[in-house]
C-alpha cells in the first residue's frame, strides 16, 4: 500500500511562484510512474505534469515553459515547480504513483493552490 504526501500549496498573486512536494511511503521499491493531476471546481481532474522512470516527463500544453517536474528516485518523491503562476491555475492539486507499468494508481489527499489576480 503506498501512501502519498502533498505539501506546498498555499495562496500566491498571480506572476508569482510555488514549488509542491510529494512524498511517497510504504513501498521500498523506486515508483514507475508520479505526476501531478489538479482540479478546479467545477471541473474535472486534469493532468498537470508527470515524471516515469527512466527520466520521461510529459507536461499539459497550458503549463508548458512555466512548470517543472521533478522527481527524487531515492527518495520516491516527486516535485513540481509553479513559476508564472495565472488565476486559471487555481485548484487542488493532486500526487499519483503507481508502482508498475500496469497496476493501482495511488493518489494523495491533494494541496490547494489558490492564485490571485
């Protein structure tokens, strides 16, 4: 069972930057798959950023050149770097895992992002 830790959310103005953490536990073996999925009200959960084993990064069109994924094998944690952040980035941000190629996808309880105009 593997369990996922989001932190680093908060309220920020618009331009400005946040960096959200995720941490994954209860498995000893290096995650295939961690990314970030997010969801504004209203709407449905969308994919953001996501790192797979191996270095592949993969980025929706609307966060490309301003958000980063990152990711800490060792550790199985998973970062993403916010920079140029607009209103329209507002919504709870949500860690995924899964440990294999095919397999339960793990999700964290989520971290809200609220940007200001």
């Amino acid at each position: 069972q593997v369990q996922l830790v989001e932190s680093g959310g908060g309220l920020v103005q618009a331009g400005g930057s946040l960096r959200l953490s995720c941490a994954a536990s209860g498995t000893t073996s290096s995650l295939y798959f961690m990314g970030w999925y997010r969801q504004a009200p209203g709407k449905q959960r969308e994919l953001v950023a996501t790192f797979i084993s191996g270095g592949s990064t993969n980025y929706a069109d609307s966060v490309k050149g301003r958000f980063t994924i990152s990711r800490d094998i060792a550790k199985n944690s998973v970062y993403l770097q916010m920079n140029s952040l607009k209103p329209e980035d507002t919504a709870v941000y949500y860690c995924s895992a899964r440990p294999q190629v095919i397999g339960r996808t793990y999700w964290g309880q989520g971290t809200q992002v609220t940007v200001s105009s």
